[in-house]
C-alpha cells in the first residue's frame, strides 16, 4: 500500500475534528486532494456547488445552523478568488469558516505561471485572523488545527493554502526537533463571566431605571431562559438586531421583534422612549434608532471584547458569555413593581402584529408580498429553519414571521451581499436534514445565483431525511429595493434601464429539474400554495407574482412622510399611480381604528 500523501493526511484531519461536509468545486489546483478524497471513499462528505462563491454561502449557511465551523474547498487562481464574497460575509457576521484553497507548484512561484495569484495577499484581509500556506508536509497539523481553532475562537473565516505539488508529497510528521511544531486536535472552551464588582455596577444601573428596553443579538442565542427572566424582572420589552431574530420568541407579548431599517413600529418607539438600555450579544450599527445619547443609561453584554463598548456610550461593559453573564446578574435584579411601562409594550406589540396582518392582506397587483409572508407565519413548523435573501425580501422577513418554539433564521446580516438565500438553505439542509428548511429570494438574487443551485438542490436531496427544502421567489421583475433606495434616498424616480429584470419562468425551470413547482398570480393561491409546499415529498419553488408597488415603508415613517415620498416620485417614475396608491393604502392601515376600540 502507497504511503499517504500531504492530501491524505489532509482528509484524515479533517475527520478527526468531526467535518462531515467540505462544500467544493474541483480544479486542477486541488487535483492532488480529489485524488485523495476518491481514496477516502468521499469522507469527508464532498458538496459540490455550481460555483465557488455558491460553497462559501453553503459553508457559511452550514455554520450558522449548526453551531459548528463549515469548511469550503477552491482550486487556485479563480476558484480562491470566487470565494472570497461568502468568505466576506462570514468574517462580518461572525462565523467560523475554513477555506483550503489549492496554489499552483512551488517551482513555478513568482514566475507568472497561469493561474497564478498571490494567495496570500489576496486573504490577507477576508482571513485576517489566520491565514497560512503549506510550504511542506510536516507543516500541515498545525497550519490546519490553528485555522480550525482561530475560525472558531474568533468567530471568523480563515484560510490555508496548499500547493498543488505538496498535495502529492509523501507525508511526514513533524519531529521532537528544533524548529519543528507539533499540533494537536480538539479545545474546551471556557465559560466566560464578568466580575462580581462590574454585575453588581451593572444591577445597580438596571434596578434604577424606570423604562429599561433590552436589544438582543446573534450572541444570545444560547441566553434565552435567562433573557426572559431579566425581561420579566426589569419588566422590559426586547428588540432584536436582525441577526437575532431567532434569539426570543416572537410570541411572547414583550418581544417587540427587528429593529433598524427593517425594523418594527414597537421596537423604534421602545427605543425614542427608555431611560435604561441593556444590549446582550449584539453590535447593531445604526445608532439613529438607539435612545439618545443623554437619554438612556446603559449597559452592554458581549463575549468579544473587541465589540464591546461599541455603537453607545455604555456606562458598564460586561465581557463574557450571554447565558453565563445573565445568570449571575438575576440574583442582584430587583423586580419593578410598576408594570405600565412593560403593559405599553404589549399592546403596542398586539397592535403592531394587527397592523402587520392588516397591511398584508392590502389588494395589490397581482400578490401583496407581505401577504406571502404572513400566510406562512402561521404555518411554520416549529422546527422550520428560514433563510431571506438580501433586498426587499428582507423587510418582510424581518417584519411579518413570528418566530415561535426552536425556530431558527438568518440572512446577509451585515454584508447585505445578493444571493446567499438559496445556498444558505442548501447548507443548512445538510447540516439539518432533518428539519424543514423555507428561503425566500427575490428574483434578482434567483437570477444571480438561485437558479443554478437549483441544480444542486436536484443533485442531492434524495439524502435528506425531511425533503422540504422550500424556494419562494418574489417574482416582480424588478430590483425591488434598490429601486426604492433611489426613490427614498435620492428622491430620484426608478431608472428602468438598471432595474427591470428580464422575465422568467421559475417554475418551468424548477419543474424540468424535477421539483415541484407551484405558480402563484392570485391572492387567494397563497395559503394553499403554502399547504402543498410543507407537505410535500420533494423540494418546491414558489413561483409568486408580486406587486414591486407595495413600499417598504419604514416603522418610524409617519402618515406625512409617505405621502410626501409619493410627491417625489411623480417626477417621472413609472410606476408613480401604482406607488402612491400602494403606498397609501398601505400606510393608512396603522391609523385605522383598533380592532378592539
């Protein structure tokens, strides 16, 4: 029997840190490593995407749904450089991905072989936490378990490089010797907790005030139990960064759901209206719809230091674990007898959720792409897994799903980058094929990336135990929220030549690869469209003609400012009448008497 290769030991590391999925696209680059991957009889797992760029999202969708770190795989030269987009978005949104990338054989460095691209600057700033090349085979152990380690103590990608020609080297390990590094497999981590000095400066604060709003994020994922008994001791609501959707339930009547851009009526006027603010896991950026600076007083929970103190003027800054930290801080939390500040909460909360059901049940032409959303709310397993593409499918999804029970969800939070929503759902699907798994892309993103990955869906669902893995596309043939950035932005009407999209049909497309498809043109299809699709035996794409009318109209808008965005889109839009009547039916749902009233 030959002695393992460099590429051997590669797969064989790899499997001793328990990855059982390489998300991949082969290349002459990586030869070495398929070759050895043909001789593991494919362990681990190789994912092949229709494009690089495809198995970094699936890597990233892959980490964010499991809690573990993903793993992507390129050849040299293009493939690294295909990478480098879903790479960018784990690094902003913290998640530990390891990418391996092929280089061409050392012999021909700095002699402008083809493919040939300095690799190393190139990852120099998406892996800046790691990134590392393998010059020799002793190299390897340590190169691969620090790229492991660092990815998952930072919460970012990393990277390593490997030469074609020491993919095939025989494989040695590093000697008891000078200059040598010996490496080993496996961490514990700690558990974080700040010190009883700084929780009690942070209770003190707390049990002060009188108004206290909590903003959670993807950092308290793992704090849920003890977010909801802060909550009911302070007697507080709880926004949720858009990354922390999934964080709390939004079936509890305190939870007042997104904030920011997308976010809700509750969450914006929680925020204009606390005197105390308690963050837990979250560096939400736009501080506009934080309290005033010399409103609030403040308090912050992160495990990264690096984040802390960030985005506010935080009186006390508590480094460590969410849960952890949470934990210790209850026994010094006094329960705020005066409940009216919480009981404005919910029912501001209660009317939110009737406003929301209100505006998407709006005529709109052909299908209100609210109303796609709010169908499905009420039929989401609980064990549902959602994904949103970036655009105006992010506004529904941050607005209109209540999350309940162990559902989980994500998007391009901090990048915003087009096209991960359906290879985020393939990732997830392998790292969870027990569970159903919805994405909802719009059809620019459907024509960037989507419909090739349709090709893998098809490639591999047979291997998922559940098969619902569901494809909503808002057909509206336009760039939808680019075109209402220009009007609300740049007070400029929509600029046809960039934003109209060339019509397609998704259906025929998803169905000739064997899915099931479902076209959508009326309101009524919504719901039992819905039906079919969760209890279907395969994956499905919806395809749902969707009204680009219907605005994105922020929460903290008033009835004023909408009708002012309609003036200035008469200077030529379009779709101006279909924009202002929209617009206009839309807003005035939130004036309308209470259901109750």
């Amino acid at each position: 029997m030959a002695a393992p290769t460099v590429a051997d030991y590669l797969l064989e590391r790899l499997r001793d840190w328990g990855v059982e999925k390489v998300f991949a696209f082969p290349g002459d680059g990586i030869n070495g490593i398929l070759a050895a991957w043909g001789r593991a009889e494919n362990n681990p797992q190789f994912v092949q995407s229709r494009h690089e760029e495809m198995s970094a999202f699936e890597a990233v969708g892959y980490a964010k749904f499991t809690g573990r770190f993903g793993v992507c795989m390129a050849t040299s030269g293009p493939g690294a450089i295909h990478l480098l987009n879903g790479l960018y978005d784990a690094k902003l949104d913290h998640v530990p991905v390891v990418a391996i990338v092929g280089q061409t054989s050392r012999s021909a460095m700095g002699g402008s072989y083809q493919q040939e691209v300095d690799l190393l600057s190139l990852f120099k700033d998406v892996a800046s936490e790691y990134v590392q090349m393998v010059t020799v085979p002793e190299q390897l152990p340590n190169v691969l378990d620090r790229a492991i380690r660092v990815a998952l103590a930072e919460r970012a990608p990393t990277a390593i490089i490997i030469p074609s020609d020491v993919q095939e080297l025989e494989y040695s390990a590093p000697t008891h010797e000078f200059k040598m590094v010996p490496s080993s497999v496996g961490v514990d981590w700690p558990v974080a907790v700040a010190g009883d000095a700084a929780i009690a400066r942070a209770a003190e604060i707390l049990n002060a005030g009188q108004k206290v709003a909590i903003l959670a994020g993807s950092g308290a994922r793992g704090a849920r139990a003890e977010l909801q008994q802060v909550a009911e001791l302070l007697g507080a609501g709880v926004a949720k960064a858009l990354l922390g959707k999934d964080v709390l339930a939004d079936d509890l009547p305190y939870v007042t759901g997104s904030i920011g851009l997308l976010g809700t009526r509750p969450s914006y006027d929680m925020m204009m209206g606390c005197d105390t603010l308690l963050t837990v896991g979250s560096s939400f950026p736009y501080t506009q719809f934080l309290p005033a600076f010399d409103q609030a007083r403040a308090v912050q929970i992160d495990v990264d230091a690096k984040y802390i103190g960030m985005r506010y003027p935080y009186e006390v800054n508590l480094v460590g674990d969410a849960a952890a930290t949470l934990r210790a801080l209850i026994p010094h939390l006094q329960r705020k007898q005066d409940r009216a500040w919480r009981e404005d909460i919910e029912a501001k909360v209660t009317r939110w959720w009737e406003v929301m059901d209100a505006e998407a049940m709006v005529d709109a032409d052909p299908v209100n792409p609210m109303r796609l959303f709010a169908e499905l709310s009420s039929r989401l397993p609980s064990n549902a897994i959602v994904t949103a593409d970036s655009g105006s499918s992010a506004n529904w999804y941050a607005r209109q799903l209540r999350f309940r029970g162990d559902m989980r969800g994500s998007l391009s939070g901090n990048l915003a980058t087009m096209g991960p929503g359906v290879p985020y759902g393939i990732g997830a699907k392998f790292g969870n094929p027990d569970r159903p798994v919805i994405v909802f892309a719009g059809d620019g993103a459907m024509q960037m990336n989507g419909l090739a990955e349709l090709i893998t869906i098809r490639h591999y669902w047979h291997e998922w135990g559940d098969p619902r893995l569901i494809i909503a596309v808002l057909h509206n043939n336009d760039l939808n929220q680019v075109t209402w950035e220009m009007r609300a932005m740049e007070g400029a009407p929509k600029f046809a030549e960039s934003q109209e999209l060339p019509d397609v049909d998704y259906a025929a497309f998803a169905a000739s690869l064997g899915l099931q498809a479902i076209s959508v043109d009326k309101p009524d299809q919504v719901g039992p469209a819905w039906d079919r699709a969760l209890s279907a035996d395969r994956p499905t794409l919806l395809d749902v003609r969707t009204d680009p009318n219907v605005p994105p109209i922020p929460p903290h808008a008033t009835f004023e400012q909408a009708k002012d965005a309609a003036k200035a889109i008469l200077k030529g839009d379009e779709n101006r009448w279909g924009v202002i009547k929209e617009g206009l039916k839309t807003k005035v749902q939130e004036f309308l008497p209470d259901k109750e009233a």
